[in-house]
C-alpha cells in the first residue's frame, strides 16, 4: 500500500485521472474497481472517481498488479527554443516534423522528450497540439492551475493564434474570412481526415462544427513558369481550434498549403521538394500567441520567426524567374 500527499501540480485533479498517471500502465477498468471497492481512500475516507484532490489530502493507494508490459523505445532527452518560461508556463518554437506527443505509430514527442529532459518537473502538460508538420509556438503548463486556466482561454475564444501559410495561387484580397464548418471522419485508409461542409443540405452538416478563420494576404508572388498562379503568403488568424482547421479551410478555397502532404497539391508539392528550391516541408508556423498569462493576468504576446528553410524559399520567390 502507498499513501500519496497531493501536491500543487495534482491539486484540483479528479481522483481517477491522477491514479491512471500514478499506476502507469494499469487498465482503466482496473482504476474504476478499485475506487468502487473502497480499497482508495482519501483522508482516510471513502470517495469516488470524480473526487477532486487538494493540496496536502492523502491518498492511499492499494498493491496492485500489472502485467509486464514489453519494453519500449528509449525517450531521448530533449530541449527546444524556448519563447517564454517562467514557474507557470512555457511556450517553445516546436520545430517542423516533430509530433506534440507520442501516439498512432509515433513513439515519443515534445512532451516526453521535454518531461526527460527536465526530471526535477513535478508537472508538465500540453497546453494545446500543433499537427506533427506544423512549426511554431507550442504551450506547456507547469502547474495544474495554469493549465486549466489557459485551456479555458482557448475554449472560450479569448487567445489569439496566428499562422503564417504560404499557399499556391493568388488568394483574393477581398476574401478575408472562412467561415465553414468541418467535419472530422476516418477514412477508408484508417487515416484521420477533415472535410469542409459548406452546404446546409449536407446529410452530415448536422455533425459538422462551425468553423472560422480570418486571412489577411501579406505578400503575393508571381509563378515561376509559364501557367504557374504563384504563391501567396498569408497570415490566419483562427478563432476556432478545430482538428486541420488551416489546412482544409485553405484547400476549400482553392488554394492549398505549400508542402501539405494531406490536403495539398501531391505533384506540386513532389516538383518543389525535388527543384532547384528543395522545400520539402509544410509551410505553415504558428507565428503569433497572444494570452493572458495565468497568475498576473499580464496579456502576454510571444512570437516566433519564420524558420530558415521557409525564409529561404520567400527569398527565392521574390527574385525574378529565369
């Protein structure tokens, strides 16, 4: 048997969730029978799953079982630029390529690399994701308090998340908001995808969310061949946070995004990663963050410049075409 003090990192977690974390490995049902049975206790009193723990409670755990699980790939320890850190919060430049976290088929991502990189954390948790192809700036909470508070900013809308994308052709000036909604399914690949449902009479529109982006064109760049529409640069500001909100919502209108291996274009993107300009990446970065910082109160906005290999693909774009 253990008993365990809750600590500022486990405060205001519900009973079930900080056992799933505390008996690594340990099945769900597992955790929910022994809470049923009164074998944990908290304060020395019975509870259940949705108990919410505070600073200093006890909790006693029971022994339990699990079956050995084969061993799994060692997690390198692994820092990223940080943006901004203080004890509540921090914000890195994930770079492109990498995943959020581990799951379907990737065996480790920010979050594990970081949490062992820095073993001393008591708690570090996603704040929200960013799509694996996707660079930029990435949250992680360092207390529980922070967490909830930032997350709650998101779901009501009160950030703002801005993404730079460059996409093929000339987007319209006059076409400054995206207000479609999307609908997430799972293909016949076993593959995750989003679709837009811009019409009413969709017989899944009932299912679709509503959806909406604001886009400013911030350069526009000529076709580099005969028939090519150009590039335009794009700034997106999302005022939802759906699953490849960005992506499709830009595909939708046409003009996909520049290296996307999803949605976009396969042969431009195939012709651009084996040119002259060798870009063979997504482009798009969440360059802006704007949040109110979870204890001051203070708004804080971050930014992240664009990456080298996108740089160098503007750069090569503004020269004159042979």
């Amino acid at each position: 048997m253990r008993l365990l003090t809750v600590d500022d990192g486990s405060a205001g977690q519900r009973l079930d969730n900080f056992l799933i974390r505390e008996l690594k490995g340990a099945p769900k049902t597992l955790v929910y029978r022994i809470i049923r049975s009164g074998e944990v206790r908290i304060n020395k009193g019975r509870c259940a799953a949705d108990s919410r723990l505070a600073v200093g409670d006890v909790v006693r755990v029971p022994p339990v079982r699990l079956a050995e699980k084969p061993a799994e790939p060692a997690i390198p320890a692994r820092e990223f630029p940080v943006v901004f850190e203080d004890e509540h919060l921090i914000v890195v430049d994930k770079p492109a390529g990498v995943a959020v976290h581990g799951g379907s088929g990737v065996s480790f991502g920010v979050i594990e690399q970081l949490r062992r990189a820095r073993p001393q954390a008591k708690f570090l948790e996603l704040v929200h994701r960013l799509d694996k192809e996707t660079s930029g700036l990435l949250m992680i909470a360092k207390k529980r308090s922070a967490l909830t508070h930032l997350q709650d900013q998101l779901r009501d809308r009160e950030t703002g998340k801005t993404y730079a994308a460059l996409v093929s052709g000339a987007w319209a000036r006059s076409k400054k908001v995206v207000d479609v909604p999307l609908l997430k399914f799972v293909g016949s690949d076993g593959e995750r995808w989003v679709r837009a449902v811009p019409n009413p009479g969709d017989p899944q529109a009932d299912q679709a969310k509503r959806s909406i982006s604001l886009v400013k064109v911030m350069e526009a760049f000529a076709g580099r061949v005969p028939d090519d529409a150009g590039y335009s640069l794009l700034d997106v500001t999302i005022k939802t946070g759906r699953t490849h909100q960005i992506r499709v919502h830009l595909a939708h209108e046409g003009h996909p995004i520049v290296g996307d291996p999803k949605y976009g274009d396969f042969e431009a993107n195939r012709a651009l990663a084996r040119g002259a300009l060798r870009f063979d990446r997504m482009f798009l970065h969440a360059r802006q963050l704007r949040v109110i910082h979870p204890a001051t109160g203070e708004t804080l906005t971050l930014n992240a410049p664009l990456p080298p290999e996108c740089e160098t693909l503007l750069a090569a774009l503004r020269r004159p075409a042979p």
